[in-house]
C-alpha cells in the first residue's frame, strides 16, 4: 500500500483521535459539573434544615414570650384588685407575727409556739407589701422566661 492510499485512513484516524479527545475532555467537564451539583445540592438541603430549625425556635420562643406577658398581665390585674380591696376595705391584710421581751438589752422571752401574734397592716403598709409582692412575681417570671430563652434559643444552637 502506498503512503496515498492509506492517507485517508490515516486523516480518519487523526479524526477519531480527536473526537475522542474531544468526548474525554466533556465527559471530565460534565463529572465535574455533577460532582459541583451534589456538593450545591447537599449544601442547600443542610440550609434548608438549619433555616426550619430557627423557624421553629423563633415560634417557640414567641410562644414563650406569649406565655410569659399573659401571666404578667393576669398577675398585675390580680395585684390590682387586691389594691382596690385593701383600699376600698373590702379586703383586710394580716401578718403573723412572732415576738420577744426584751428587758434593757436582753431577751427576756424566747420565741416560743403561742408568741405568734396575728396583726392588721395599715393601708400604705399593705399596698407596700402589695408592690414588693408585684415586684417578686414579675421578677420571677423575667427569671424563667430569661432561663428558658436561653435553654430554647442558645442551648439547642449549641448541639
């Protein structure tokens, strides 16, 4: 066979050589887009789950928030009719008390059972103590609502 005749061949061989070169050359692009794809995808799904998840912290949290100004409100209008019966006198307040004898700088009588003494607080004591006791629960549930915020918002973020 002369150098002619098998220079079609040859051309034909350079041609497919090429081609193939040429599909190799996609086929790695094309790996490479689908591997770029699941890591995107992967990526978007972990999103996804974390953006549900503040989702429902922050619902849960409101719900606590709720929660918490209902039994502030309720407290306060509790706090308030007992201020409007203690002023108003259809309500009286007492407090027990214990006592001792002093003579000079000594105790003369130790509290024992039967020195507890049963006294009416005045007006002004009353709705003083009717404020310190509004103080107390308002301040307790700052204290839980604080404690589950941070057991609901900041621990769960944590894991």
């Amino acid at each position: 066979m002369t150098l002619l005749r098998m220079f079609p061949h040859f051309i034909i061989l350079i041609m497919l050589a090429g081609l193939g070169g040429a599909a190799h050359c996609y086929y790695g692009q094309a790996s490479s887009w689908r591997k770029k794809a699941h890591v995107a995808e992967n990526l978007f799904r972990q999103q996804t789950i974390s953006l549900q998840q503040a989702n429902q912290r922050q619902k849960t949290l409101a719900d606590l928030d709720t929660q918490l100004t209902e039994k502030l409100v309720h407290a306060e209008n509790e706090s308030t009719i007992l201020r409007a019966q203690l002023a108003s006198g259809a309500r009286r307040m007492y407090i027990q008390a214990n006592h001792t004898l002093r003579s000079g700088s000594n105790v003369t009588s130790a509290c024992r059972m039967g020195d507890a003494t049963t006294v009416e607080l005045s007006g002004k004591t009353g709705q003083d103590l009717l404020s310190i006791r509004e103080e107390i629960i308002r301040d307790r549930k700052k204290i839980k609502y604080l404690q589950e915020y941070i057991r609901i918002g900041c621990m769960r973020e944590a894991h």
